[in-house]
C-alpha cells in the first residue's frame, strides 16, 4: 500500500502514548506490532513497547494516517484491510510504510458524510499485557481487564467531535446465494459487534434505530447456512442476532453506504469461533461484487473449492505460490458460473487454511451438484520445461470423468495450454464426495511461463471461463 506524503497544511501531531505504568521506558530497539483488532470501541494493538506515534490529517480530508514511529510489522499485516464500518471509519489499511527508520502505517478511510468521522481518538498504552489502544475519546477502554484508576488517555488528534440522536428505520435484510447479507435503513447507522460463543449467535447492537413496521426479511432457504435472524427493539437500540449452522461464521466486510451494514457468511475455516467482542482480521481479504447475477438452486448448486490457503502455501516455484493462483481463478470461476444462472458456494474466499474433510463435508451439507476443486501443478528441479493442463476424476466413476472430459477440453482449447490427458485418481476431495467431482491442475507453477500464466489476471479469467463453459456443458446434457 503506497500512500502519498504530500499533503496541504495537515495536521501533524507526535506523542508518546500515555501508558498505564510511568515508570516504564520505550526502548531503543525496533518496536513489533503483532496484531491489531477491532473491539467494540475501537482498535487493539498488540505491541511489545510504547511507540511514538504521529498522526496527519487535513481538513476536508476523508483519510486519518496513524504513523507507529521505530515500529515493524509482522508478515501477516503487511498489506492487510481491516473493515471498521463504525466510529465514521470505513476501514483501516495497515502496511510497513517505511523500514529505515521502521514507520508502520495505520490510514483510517473516513465516511465523510457521517458526523461521527471527526471525532476525537485518543491512544492509550497497558504495559503488563503489551497493549496500545486506540479510540475514540468518548469510549472507555474496556476490551480487556485492567487496573482501575488508569491515567487518563492522550488525544491523538483533537478535532471536534459530533454524534447525532436521529432514529433511522431498519427497512430491508437480504441474503444472497453468495453468502452476502445486508442490512439497510432510511438514515446512517452505526453498530457494534459481539460473538455469544453459548449459543454461537453474532450479534449486532444499532443505536437510535428501530425497526421499520414494513420490515422487508430474507426468505432462507433450507439449506442456507443461517439458522434464523432475529430482530429485538431495546429501547432506542435495536439488537440484531444471527445463528448460522455449524461450520458457518459470519463477519464484517466494508459497505457501500453508511446507510446500510454489510456481513459475510462463510465457511469457519478455521474450526474456531471469534472471541467475544472480537472480530478476525482478514487477509486482503476478496469480496464478490454485489452486481453479480444471483444464482437459481433450480439451475444448479455448484462447490467451488479454492486448494491450500493460510499456512499451507501448495506448490512453490518462480515466486509463485499456488494458494496465491487457484484462488483469484476460483473466484473468477464463482462469478462465471452465476453469470450462467448457478447457484455458487466457495470453500474460501481468503487466505486460510483448510483440512481436506471440512471442504467435502461442506459439499455435501448444500447437496451441491457438481464439486470443482482448483489447484496448481509442479515438477521436481530439473523438469522446469514440462508444462500443461490435467484433470482428474475419482476412479471408476464414469459420470466425474464424464465432468472432467467436459471441463478439461474447454481449457486446452481456451488456454493454448498443452493437455496433459483427463486421469483417474484418489485424491481424497474428489474420492469422497458424493456428487460429481473433478481436479483441475491448471499449469506448472515449475514452468516459468505457465507461472508468469497463472499469476495474470487476464489468464485467470481466460481459465474461470473456459472451466464454467465446461461445467455447464456437462450440467446441460445431464440434464440436471
């Protein structure tokens, strides 16, 4: 993430954080930013000391930029989106601005149409459990236990701060085949989060709302990963619970418009629910657009399984990593096969990583009709001149290799790639499913054109398209 320095008379300010032991001392040393959360007010930081931090802002400016001065980043931050939707913040964008002197960024993107984007932020250091707090002067920090009687915290970057008392009608929920759920009103909202781990129900808390008397509700389907929505007026609160089935979560993503919230079901790749009043942080996480066309269950449900993920980086070569290559693919794939009219489930739709059972065991569970899992070839050193397209299919199943031919022609006439045959094998994802499965290996990672292939996003589409024309040539002369 690159952002311009070059600003118009900003406002620049540079404290140390007010800490809540003063004897304590920052040192010399290069200070690490761990991890960064967002908490119902505001953002914790896990570092290992008290950084300086300088903070800029112009007037009329939609961006707040938060410099951790002697501070490096872990790998994982690097680049990393962190959704906010609340406090007038759409999202904050971490990144390692600088590396000598290390400056690790923070840039808030402000909604500058909500009052609530001036507020004043204030920072706050707790040296027993390494934590930096930032957040807004009119919330107590209170995401962990600590001692009371803490000195007051420093404002970071004290500009007038505004709030508003108008109640907004929540109006409209819908869910999308995608796993998209909004929630939308007349007015701006602001919310809060909160996971009960008891009952597995993500909770939403809306302030000075209440719920339209023609509240619009999603139609869920018996097979939907949501159990039920329930909406509760509390006062001038409204309190929004969602339960979704085993194995599903649900999480913030950026919105469009103040005036609506935006939540993600998916499946928790994890194996681990989010801890109360906590939210993971995604990995530049890929959303699908809104503008896709919705899928019809009736014109096929189709398992699109993104291979490898998180700490499982697949097949490596040429810089290349194939975790980094099936997954734009798969998601190009996801928005092909809608476009024809399907129904789309994805194993993932980020950097994560995800035990083989999990990702059939989804399949089966929305009775999917035809499982495509994306993957990347490579070659011992020595075989970097090999290159090409194979397909696999269960053994012995006539109606996967009947799939696979499908899918397999489409890319080698589509790609130019060399075919390397469609083959039967016992790759568990394919050996266990119960519908119609195939495995692409869709180029050598070990080949340095096919890699230079597979990273560009022309090509990319070039194969989702060719798969998805397979998919439903095979869906329409099995007439299902």
């Amino acid at each position: 993430m690159c952002v311009a320095t070059g600003y118009v008379s900003p406002v620049v300010e540079q404290l140390q954080a007010q800490s809540t032991n003063t004897t304590s001392s920052q040192s010399n040393a290069a200070i690490r930013l761990n991890n960064i959360q967002p908490v119902n007010n505001g953002l914790m930081l896990n570092v290992n000391a008290n950084p300086q931090i300088k903070v800029q802002r112009e007037d009329n400016s939609d961006r707040l930029i938060i410099d951790l001065q002697n501070t490096t980043l872990t790998k994982e931050l690097h680049q990393a989106n962190l959704p906010m939707n609340r406090f007038g913040v759409k999202q904050v964008r971490v990144a390692q601005f600088q590396n000598n002197p290390a400056i690790a960024r923070l840039v808030f993107d402000l909604d500058s149409s909500d009052p609530n984007s001036k507020t004043v932020w204030q920072s706050q250091y707790i040296d027993t459990t390494n934590t930096l707090f930032l957040t807004p002067a009119n919330k107590v920090t209170q995401a962990i236990p600590i001692e009371p009687n803490l000195p007051s915290s420093r404002p970071i970057n004290p500009i007038n701060s505004a709030s508003t008392s108008i109640i907004a009608a929540i109006e409209k929920l819908s869910f999308s085949s995608t796993g998209q759920l909004l929630i939308e009103a007349n007015l701006p909202l602001s919310y809060q989060t909160n996971f009960d781990r008891a009952s597995g129900t993500f909770n939403l808390i809306v302030p000075n709302a209440k719920i339209s008397a023609n509240l619009q509700r999603p139609s869920l389907a018996a097979n939907s990963p949501i159990e039920r929505i329930r909406l509760t007026q509390v006062g001038n609160s409204v309190e929004i619970g969602i339960k979704t089935i085993p194995g599903w979560q649900v999480r913030e993503t950026q919105r469009l418009s103040n005036q609506q919230i935006k939540l993600q079901v998916s499946l928790n790749s994890l194996s681990q629910v989010p801890p109360n009043n906590q939210t993971p942080l995604p990995n530049n996480n890929p959303s699908v657009p809104s503008s896709q066309t919705v899928g019809d269950r009736r014109r096929g449900v189709i398992f699109v399984d993104a291979g490898h993920g998180g700490n499982d980086p697949g097949a490596v070569a040429n810089g290349v990593q194939e975790k980094d290559v099936v997954l734009p693919i798969s998601l190009k794939l996801g928005q092909a096969l809608q476009s024809m009219g399907y129904t789309v489930y994805y194993t993932r739709t980020n950097d994560v990583e995800i035990d083989l059972e999990p990702r059939v065991a989804a399949a089966e569970r929305i009775n999917a009709d035809v499982f495509v899992s994306i993957h990347a070839n490579s070659l011992a050193p020595g075989n970097s001149g090999i290159s090409g397209i194979e397909t696999y299919h269960s053994r012995n199943s006539t109606v996967g290799q009947e799939l696979a031919s499908y899918v397999h022609s489409q890319i080698v006439s589509a790609t130019g790639a060399s075919d390397r045959s469609v083959r039967g094998a016992g790759f568990y994802v394919i050996a266990k499913t119960s519908m119609p499965a195939i495995l692409v290996e869709t180029g050598f990672v070990t080949n340095p054109a096919e890699a230079r292939n597979l990273s560009s996003p022309d090509y990319q589409k070039r194969m989702a398209d060719a798969i998805a024309r397979g998919i439903d040539r095979f869906m329409r002369v099995r007439g299902r």
